[in-house]
C-alpha cells in the first residue's frame, strides 16, 4: 500500500481531518484498474506529437488538509504513469489553501527521491493553492483531472460561502466563543451538504462540461447512499453527447448508512 | 503561487467566461519571489503545449521579465536549452507572493497573499 501523506502540520481546527471518505479516494485512484486507466489515458510515451503528451492539470477542489491531492502528486507515476502532472488545489478556506500547498510538498519530496535506481527520476511540482467557490476561477475546458470530495451530509441548511475579506481578520485578537463559531462555520462548510447532501455537488455537476478539457478531461466525485448516486450518474448520462458515469471505487458494506462511492465522469468520443 | 497558475485562472464572474479580456487577468503591484527549483528539460516539454503563448507574452511583459520568444517555440526549439532554461525559471521558479490578479473585463481585483490568490467574490458579484 502506497503511504498516506503526512498532515502533521495541520490544525483541524477549521479544516477536515482526513477520514475514510479521504481514504477511499487514495485507494481508488491507486487501484490497479483506475492507475491502469489513467495511465492509458494520459500517456506520456505517445509517439505522435499530438496533445496527449501535454502536462495533464490535475484540480482538486475542497482539498482540505491536502492528504488526497498529496498523494496524487507524490505517486502521479503509479497513477498517471508519468511525474510531470500539474496538480492544483482549490478551497474556500485559505488555511487549507496553505495546508495543501505544505502536505503536497512535504509528500513530494518524501516519495520521490533523487534515487540513482529510479528508471523515472523527474519530480512533480505542486503548482499553487488558489481560493476560491468550486471551479470558478478555472479556464473553461483546461482541466484534465478533477476531483472532489464534496460536503456530502444532507443538512437544513447549506452553509453561506465565505465572504472576501472574513479571512484576512487576525485570530488571536479573537475571544474563545467567537473563535469557537468561526471554526464550527468553517467545519460546517466540510461537511453540510444541503438538500440530500447534494446541493454543493449539483452546482459543481453542472460546470463539469465547462471546467474538463475536451478529449481526454475526467472527473472524480464522491458520493454517500443519502446523494443516491445511481440517480445521479442516470443524470449525467443523460446529458447525452457521450457522457458517462461509472462507479469505480466504494467502501463496501462495513460502513452502514454512511456507505461511499467514488463516479467517475467522462466523456467517450467517437 | 507559481506563475504558471494564471495560464489556467480566469475571472470568478461568470458574465466575464465568454469574454476575450477576461484572459490572461493582469499583475498589479506583484512582489516577485525565485524559488530555485531542478531543471527538468522533458518536464518543460511536456508544459509548453499547455501554455497560451499570447497570454504568457504579456504576463511577462507586465512583470518586467526581459521579452519572450514571439511565438511558441517548437521542433529544434524545444531542443534548445537555453529556452527551455527560461521557460523553467519564468514559468515555475517565478512566485508571485503579493499582489493582485485584475480582469480586463470587469476591472474586479483579485488579491494574492502569501502566494495564495483569492477568488471569492463579494455577494454583489456572485
């Protein structure tokens, strides 16, 4: 088993603490039928000089403490079968913004050393944490991979998104219960998913054509029993155009009710 | 934030996706950082397909970088070590670590600090 990235440095304070639906991601993507997928996908040995060698852009969105997009880029030659991916995460919260940039660097380094023995002694390079709602500040058609492990409990309410400036306000002039409500907000966001779970992964569904890069984009979604994910990927496969949907990871029956799915979303090309 | 990030940022407001002017979004008052980094030639390679050449001209322009090739390079140029060193230096050894990303559409600024750019909007914009 490959290992997970360390996320000592976090501070769970406002950011998700890596937990099976984490976990699931990691197992996966490195399983050896999705590795074998990607790889093929991605090719970078292709010999005609065509698009399918160019870097792919790899986005999580909502990367919390960073543990799964670490990992991809710390093991993107078991995963994609080349290093040179540009993963890229995204969070509404700058403190996880921060904690992904240092999990994804830390794992780097850690898993790929300057080892004689290596037939592949590149590394990649995490490029940036940006901040922002899902994928709005992302090129339409620029990402190759995306992946995103929503806030998936059903809740009352969906939590509002931050505002711009709420983050720049310095903590430690704060008094404990206000420092207590903001982390609970900030936590809240992690988790609470609206209606059935689903009214964040809905609007994150609906800009997946948008966001993925025509040809080879794919994207990774999880999903709980609650988000009923075999209507969901009827859904997406009835955007017609050659979408498709297929379940490729889920954490079987152990878990009770909270039972997790990992979609796969692409598009088949004729 | 490594400067290859803003070849695949664009402005939050969804009015501005379709038009031309939101691409690339414009460095103001950027406080630039080298952060060295292994030369990788094959990784380059692999990197120059992705990059909107037009879009990079003027980034590198507006940071004050001496002037870029005109156009992408390709064939032998890829071969050429010294434009694959530039590249590397420009595209990932350059961290913007303060500034603001602004949209030739809108004019909405985005603030970047401790290299991390902010994309949320005011609910006005949302």
């Amino acid at each position: 088993m490959l290992p997970t990235p360390c996320t000592s440095h976090v501070s769970f304070d406002t950011i998700y603490e890596p937990s099976e639906d984490s976990y699931l991601f990691l197992d996966t993507l490195a399983s050896p039928s999705e590795s074998a997928w990607l790889t093929q996908r991605f090719n970078a040995t292709s010999s005609s000089p065509n698009q399918s060698t160019a870097s792919p852009l790899v986005v999580e969105l909502g990367t919390g403490s960073g543990v799964v997009l670490g990992f991809v880029a710390a093991n993107s030659q078991v995963i994609f079968g080349r290093r040179d991916i540009l993963p890229l995460g995204i969070d509404v919260n700058r403190n996880a913004c921060i904690a992904t940039r240092e999990t994804a660097n830390k794992a780097i380094k850690e898993r790929q050393t300057d080892n004689e023995s290596e037939a592949n002694c590149q590394k990649t390079v995490y490029l940036s944490s940006v901040m922002a709602d899902l994928g709005s500040s992302l090129r339409p058609g620029s990402v190759d991979v995306l992946m995103f492990n929503p806030p998936y409990v059903p809740s009352e309410d969906l939590p509002r998104l931050p505002s711009v400036t709420e983050q720049d306000v310095d903590e430690s002039g704060m008094s404990r219960s206000a420092k207590f409500e903001r982390d609970s907000y900030f936590l809240s966001l992690t988790y609470a998913g609206g209606r059935d779970g689903m009214e964040t992964t809905d609007r994150l569904l609906e800009e997946i054509p948008g966001l993925l890069a025509p040809g080879r984009g794919v994207a990774y979604v999880l999903f709980c029993a609650q988000n009923r994910p075999q209507e969901v990927k009827e859904r997406i496969r009835a955007w017609g155009d050659g979408w498709q949907a297929a379940t490729v990871g889920n954490s079987g029956q152990q878990a009770g009710w909270e039972k997790l799915v990992i979609v796969r979303i692409w598009k088949e090309t004729a | 934030m490594k400067l290859i990030t803003a070849n695949f940022l664009t402005c939050a407001v969804k009015g501005c996706k379709a038009s031309p002017a939101s691409f690339p979004l414009h460095f103001r008052d950027a406080e630039l950082e080298l952060q060295e980094l292994d030369f990788q030639p094959d990784f380059i390679r692999n990197i120059v397909p992705r990059i909107d050449w037009h879009a990079l001209q003027i980034m590198a322009n507006e940071l004050g970088f001496p002037k870029i090739l005109d156009k992408k390079p390709e064939g032998d140029e890829l071969k050429d070590e010294q434009i694959l060193k530039e590249l590397h230096r420009l595209l990932l050894e350059t961290h913007i670590n303060e500034g603001k990303l602004t949209c030739g559409n809108c004019g909405h600024e985005y603030l970047i600090k401790e290299g991390i750019a902010n994309f949320l909007l005011p609910s006005h914009l949302v």
